[in-house]
C-alpha cells in the first residue's frame, strides 16, 4: 500500500492535532515509520512528530499492543513468540475508530468499531492500516473555514465544523 503525498499530509495532520493514542508499546516505531515516510516523500514541514502527539485523553482513533512489539524485526518474522510459533489467532495489535453521527439531538452520538487486529509480526501492515484510516476522507476531513482537521461526524454537509457554525452564528 502507497500512499499518496496528500493522504500522507492528511495522516499527518490527524496525528499532530491529537485525536490518535498509540499505547507504549507502538508510540515509538509508529512515529519513526511515519516521520520517514516523510522524509522518503520530501515533505516540507514546520513540526516533526512528537511522543506527545500521539498520546490523547480523548481520542477518535486508538491503536493498542497487548504485548511489547521489537520494531527492527518487523520484517524478519522473529518478531515474538506467537509469531515464531504460528499462531495466527494470536493478534494483539488493534486499531479502534470512534465514529461521530450528530442527531436530532444537542449532544453528538459516539460509537467505537473494530478497524482491524493484526499479529506483531505484521506490524508494518497494522501502521499502513492505520494511515489508511486517518487519511479517509470518510472519517477525517478538513473544515472549510478553520482548515482544521475534523471527524467527519463533526463537519455539516457544507464540510464546516460545529466550533466554526457557532462562531458564524453567535452562540457562545
């Protein structure tokens, strides 16, 4: 899977505007993949990812590893025990999706699906999935007016945020 330079910009956007968490055991290999995916693309930018970046108390995209994962032999195979052993049930990496659908109602609706679980010694599959998540116009896109990146649960048909509507309609 290649990503294109804009899904990859959008992945980025997502990531440095705090609605991902990555648990302990990914923060770190998620962060060097991605900012050498960047790098390799020439990409321009005025902030590398931080650590801090991809730890949110309020989260919209969560990516967790039951178990510690040794990203420099990602690709050999000898990642961990369960992958030596082929097991292929064993699939402690998850990458969860809160979805966002505004009701009739004031408060916005919130639901947590299952994106994928993957075994750790696919782990640089499990990270394409989840920039292939964050760089779907289908859960994340950019507000028309603030330009900041929004579930799109929380963007009107006129791709405008909820914080910008009651801006440009005076509520406080």
């Amino acid at each position: 899977m290649t990503l294109t330079t804009k899904q990859l910009l959008q992945a980025y956007d997502v990531l440095t505007q705090g609605v991902v968490c990555l648990d302990d055991n990914l923060r770190q290999g998620v962060l060097v993949y991605v900012e050498s995916l960047l790098v390799e693309q020439g990409m321009p930018r005025d902030k590398y990812l931080s650590l801090d970046d991809l730890r949110c108390d309020y989260p919209f995209v969560r990516m967790g590893s039951y178990m510690p994962i040794d990203f420099f032999s990602a690709d050999s195979g000898a990642n961990n025990v369960a992958a030596s052993d082929n097991d292929a049930n064993f699939k402690p990496i998850s990458i969860k999706l809160c979805t966002v659908s505004l009701q009739d109602g004031p408060r916005p609706a919130h639901c947590w699906q299952m994106m994928g679980t993957y075994r750790a010694d696919h782990v640089i599959e499990a990270i394409n999935a989840l920039l292939e998540i964050l760089s779907n116009k289908h859960y994340f896109n950019y507000c028309a007016t603030c330009n900041m990146i929004r579930p799109t649960g929380y963007l009107d048909e006129d791709q405008v945020c909820e914080y910008c509507c009651e801006e440009l309609l005076g509520a406080a």
